[in-house]
C-alpha cells in the first residue's frame, strides 16, 4: 500500500485527539471549510451518483474499465465478472467460423518528451508480455479478447509500478470497428503521473561492513528513479559480495520503501544480517564419501586461515564435480567454535558427497580424408586405485592405424591438475609414408589447463621407450626396406596461454613449445633434438566475427633424414596442418610419389569466423611445407583453402570443414573433408 507521510502524520493527530483526557487539539480549518471542500454525494437533482463499478458503458458504445484499487486482491477466477464487448452477447466464433480480430493501442505513453526513452521501454516490455500481443491479433470470440485485456490492464499496471509511477492509473476501453468486418478496438489510456525516485537510503548493518561493502555494491543512489530491477539487482549484488567478502552467513533482509506522494521520494531501508567475518576453518565429510578430508584440501584453492570467499568455495565444488566420482555434491559453511589468534571467526566447510559410477565405456568413431575410417572404444575405472587412480583399457580399429593400450592414471597427484600418466601399448600404422609396427611404453608428469580453470602456464615432461619395425625408402638404393629401431626420448612440452577459451577461443593468444631429446638405435647410434613451436592469436570484429591465425616452425637436429626412423620424422598435411592436402602428403616424396618426411616444417593458416546462434560458418587458408634440411626454407608453400561450418554445444564447437589444394597436382585430391571437436587451431 502507498501511504504518504502527510498521511500518515494526520491518522497520528486525529487518534491522539480522540484519547481520553487528550488535550484538545486546534482544527487546522473550520468545519464550515471543510464542508465547502467536500463534493456532494448528490447532484442538482437528488439523483444517485454514478457507480464506481469495474466498467462503465460511454455514450459512444465503449466499455471502459477504471484500474481497481491497488490494494484490494484481484478477484478470483470463479468470480470473475467478464461482460460483452459493446453490450453484445459473445460466445464463439462468428458464423461464418473464422476468428475474431482484434487491435490494441496504448495511449497516454508518448515516447517523446522527458520521460520518451521509459515509456518506448514500458511499452516494448509490454508487447513482450502482453497477452493480447502474443495471440497475434485475433481469438476465438470476444469474452476471449476481454480476458485478456483485463489481464493485460493489470500487466501495463505492474509495468508503471516496476519504473517508479507508483500513481499511474491504466483505464481499459475496447469497442467494435465501424468499419463491417473490421477489427475490435483495444484501447488502454494510461495516467502515469509522477515519477518517484529515492530520497534517502540507509542499510541496518554495522556501520564498518555499511561503507566498505554494502553501499559500494548498491549503485542506486538517492534521487534516482525507484526502478524495481535496478534495486532487486543492487540487492542481489549485496548477498553475492558478502560471502565474497569474509561473510559467508549474511542474509539480506526484506527492503521497506516509504512513500511521500506530496514530493514524490521513496525513503529506502534494507536490514542486512551480515554474521561474523570469518575465515576458511577446517573440511569435513559427510554423506558416502569418495575423497576424504586430505583428498578435497588438494583441491581447494585456499588455506585454513584465509579469508572466507564464495566463489573459492564454488571452484572446489566443481572441482569435485569434474573428478566424474560423485553423483552430488555439495558444500556447506558452518560455524566453528574456535577463532583465530585476531579473534575472528572460523568457518568450516562440511562437503557433502555421494558415489556415483567409477566405470565407464566409452566408443568413438570417425573418417578423413588420407586417413580412412577409424573408430576406437574403451573401458575405464576411474577409481580403482584411490583416490583418483584409474586403470583403462582402449583399442583403435582403423583402415590405416589399430592399436591396444593400457593405461593408468593419477588426476590431482598431490595437486589440484597435475597428472600422473603411464602406459603400455602396441601400435600398427600404415600410411604411405611408412609401415610401423611399434611397442611402447612411456610415462609423463602433466599440469594442463582443464574446462574449468584455464591455465596460463601449462607444462609436461616425460619419458618414452620403443622398440619399432618400419619400412623406410633408401634414397641410396632407391628403394624401400624395413629396419628395426630401438628410440628413448625424453619430451618436454611448456604451453603459454592467454585466450579466453579453451575449446573455441576468440581473444587473445597461445604459444606451446615441445622439445624432445632421443636417441635412436638400429644403425649405429644417434643422438638428435626434436622441436616444434606453436603460436595462434585471436582478434573479434564486432560480437559474431573472429579473425584468427596460427603459425607452426619445426626442426630436427643432429641427425640425417635417412637415419631417423621414418615415424620420428616430420609430415605435413591433413585437419591438424594444412587442410586441402591428405595426411602427411606434404614435402618430400620416393620415385613412387610417397611421402618420406623431413627435418623441418612451417605452417600458416588464417581463419575468418562468423557465428549466428548455435551456428557458424568459415573460411580458410592454410599454407605450408616439409623441407630435408634442418632449417624451415620457407618457401615453395603449398596452399589450401577452403569452408566450413560450425554447431555450438555448451562442450564446446563441433566443426565441419571441406578443403581444395590451389594448383593441385596429380595424385592429389579434389577436395578433402574434415570433422572434429573444437576448432581447427
């Protein structure tokens, strides 16, 4: 209810007069003036006054409503009164069946003036809304149409309320076009009258908590606009930046605007509980636990005895929930009672966990040009060492490439994304570059970035040992033999990166270095580096254009070609290097026309996206080249361009590419296709 405060000061008089023994209080006015001020009950001619009912019946055949007062509950569905348009009986479609038409219009709302800007807003979020919008212009009958514009009245009404014009009045008036067959006539004349804004604002909280957090974090200030959102949404913003702040049991209470209408100002009074500041305390478990308390400190980003912060808490809990461990989780302050050597308080974490299934299977399956068809499936217990130390077994059924693998891992090993990984397998890769029959063990150290938290500084380092039967061209024979290798390496990646995404950047950059030391035995001894740098950078256009590039230099050094093991040397072409050229076709070739791989490489592409909702579209052109020697030339590239198409999943995109080497040569493919998760680079 709207009370004004002359209002309320008058009630206040006329009761303290009205108390036994109360002095007797001086009329402001005489009773004869006042008399004089009040209009008579009855006309001239002793006739009743006009009713004040819901609708009246004008002259001209319009029914308009008045709006009903604004704190009487609306009336009930049963009790609902509707009556006809223009005293008209009206039960259903016409007779020749066809549906009712029907026009609105909205008067009283010129969006021109002061207030032009909120009215176009008020009458925009009206159309939104309104039911008389959304039915598109006709109905069944006419009881059909009236519903809906006393639904709506009420609707216009709650709008003017929600922006401040807390005396508006919407009268609703709706009458039969004169034209034969032309449509009804909805007619809604708004009064919006004054606008209120906020005179002063005070916050029931301890004063020290009042200036540091609460009024920094409520942008309203006084003589503003009362606007519903700004203020739910400055409130909103309180209860997010307490527990952010140290405050993790503070309760934003019920706000209490008072209203003066004869200055038209809103004094606003928020109650805010905020508890006690208070610290990270301890972690505790409940519920079927699958980590204990040691385990779920690994992966906190706080320590017991930092100040408490909400969204610290958050990052734990989807931490947890990407472990694939748990099928609910959830994380609960409460009040310790011991406090800090300061004197603040503690607040322990009670982390609420159920199991879910630790095995999974999984099956994947897909085609490429160059690469032929290639499915794989796995099995994998994610928990049969705990915590987080999995066992899975994967097979690779392909046209050019099958292999078994067994491999454990450690997710978070003794920190929150480092990952310990080590496995055996057996390999058979048949491309036209080489023949390999391999077997490998390797282990690697890991810190990568992850779905939920990104990393800028990633790294990994490793060990691998195999023992691989190939085929190779001899250029001294001019001819192709198999020898068997026996290779250790030692690879180290480091990867910096700032974009903003992992799987569909469009801001920012990212470089990645690997380097990898090996030795290589089957012909004598050998000992060579192996190095790969990777750049791509990201500029957006606008909200739906991304224009990205990636540039890739390689080099392999210490070693002739001839005697690296053909699957240690480096290939260009396919959906990771230059689309528009099959896999590995790039560079080199034998008196055959097959690939036989370098010592060095570069690679160029330049990308121009353009999204539209869950969809995209691309184009491309990559560039690049294998050279024998050592030292990238830079020079006789080769080119592909070519289109694409992209679908957005909340996982990331899934991409659709089609590609044409420029001048192509003999023995090249037409076009080349490719599809994938994520994007290219």
């Amino acid at each position: 209810m709207q009370f004004s405060l002359a209002y309320i000061a008058f009630i206040a008089s006329s009761a303290a007069s009205a108390q036994p023994g109360a002095m007797p209080v001086e009329p402001i006015i005489s009773d004869n003036e006042f008399e004089k001020a009040i209009p008579k009950l009855e006309d001239s001619d002793g006739e009743e006054p006009p009713s004040l009912a819901a609708s009246d019946e004008d002259d001209d055949g319009t029914v308009e409503t008045a709006t009903p007062p604004i704190d009487e509950p609306l009336p009930s569905l049963e009790a609902f009164s509707m009556e006809p348009l223009s005293g008209e009986a009206a039960t259903g479609p016409d007779e020749s069946g066809s549906l009712v038409n029907y026009a609105v219009q909205i008067d009283g709302l010129e969006t021109e003036g002061e207030n032009g800007a909120i009215f176009d807003r008020i009458k925009r979020r009206f159309r939104e809304l309104s039911s008389l919008s959304l039915s598109g212009g006709n109905a069944e009958n006419r009881l059909s149409i009236n519903a809906r514009a006393r639904a709506d009245q009420q609707l216009l009404l709650d709008i003017l309320l929600s922006e401040g014009f807390y005396d508006g009045r919407v009268n609703l008036s709706s009458k039969l076009s004169e034209a034969a067959g032309g449509p009804i006539q909805v007619e809604f004349r708004v009064r919006p009258e004054k606008r209120y804004s906020l005179g002063s604002i005070t916050f029931e909280a301890p004063a020290d908590v009042t200036e540091s957090l609460i009024r920094t974090n409520f942008p309203p200030k006084s003589g503003d606009p009362i606007v519903a959102d700004n203020i739910v949404a400055a409130e909103a913003q309180i209860s997010l930046a307490l527990p952010q702040n140290g405050y993790p049991f503070a309760q934003v209470g019920q706000r209490d605007i008072l209203l003066d209408e004869t200055v038209g100002t809103g004094d606003y009074t928020l109650p805010v509980a905020t508890g006690p500041k208070s610290y990270f305390g301890q972690i505790l478990t409940e519920g079927n636990p699958v980590f204990d308390a040691e385990h779920v400190g690994i992966l906190r980003r706080f320590r017991t005895g930092d100040l408490y912060d909400a969204r610290k808490v958050d990052d734990l809990r989807e931490a947890l929930v990407a472990t694939g461990l748990l099928s609910t989780v959830s994380i609960e302050p409460v009040a310790s009672s011991e406090l800090a050597s300061d004197g603040t308080a503690y607040a322990d974490l009670i982390v609420r966990q159920e199991a879910g299934p630790a095995r999974t299977l999984a099956a994947s399956a897909g085609y490429e040009t160059g690469r032929g068809f290639r499915a794989e499936g796995g099995w994998i217990h994610r928990n049969l060492f705990p915590p987080e130390g999995s066992l899975g077994v994967s097979g690779i059924v392909g046209t050019q490439e099958q292999a078994l693998a067994v491999v454990f891992n450690r997710s978070n090993a003794g920190r929150r994304d480092r990952t310990i990984e080590l496995s055996v397998s057996a390999l058979h890769k048949n491309y036209d570059a080489f023949d390999a029959y391999t077997g490998r063990i390797a282990g690697t150290l890991s810190y990568q970035s992850t779905p939920i938290w990104q990393k800028k500084l990633t790294y990994s380092v490793g060990f691998e040992l195999l023992a691989t039967y190939e085929s190779l061209f001899e250029a001294s024979r001019v001819a192709r033999a198999r020898n068997l290798y026996y290779v250790a390496a030692l690879p180290t990646e480091v990867g910096f990166d700032r974009s903003n995404d992992l799987l569909n950047p469009s801001r920012g950059f990212r470089f990645n270095l690997r380097m990898s030391p090996e030795t290589a035995l089957g012909q004598g001894s050998r000992f060579y580096l192996r190095a790969m740098l990777d750049g791509s950078y990201y500029q957006p256009i606008g909200d739906s254009l991304v224009i990205a590039a990636r540039g890739r230099v390689g080099t392999i050094v210490g070693t002739s070609r001839d005697s690296l093991p053909p699957s240690r040397r480096y290939y260009g072409g396919g959906g990771g290097s230059v689309r528009g050229f099959g896999f590995q076709q790039l560079g080199p070739t034998d008196i055959e026309g097959n690939p036989i791989g370098g010592r060095s490489l570069n690679e160029a592409a330049a990308e121009v996206r353009y999204r539209f909702g869950d969809f995209g579209a691309v184009a491309f052109v990559d560039a690049g080249q294998v050279y024998p020697e050592s030292t990238p030339r830079f020079d006789n590239w080769r080119f592909g361009v070519g289109v694409g198409g992209r679908f957005y999943t909340n996982f990331g995109p899934v991409r659709v590419d089609v590609a044409t080497p420029i001048n192509r040569r003999p023995g090249e493919s037409r076009f080349s296709f490719y599809v994938s998760l994520g994007q290219a680079f």
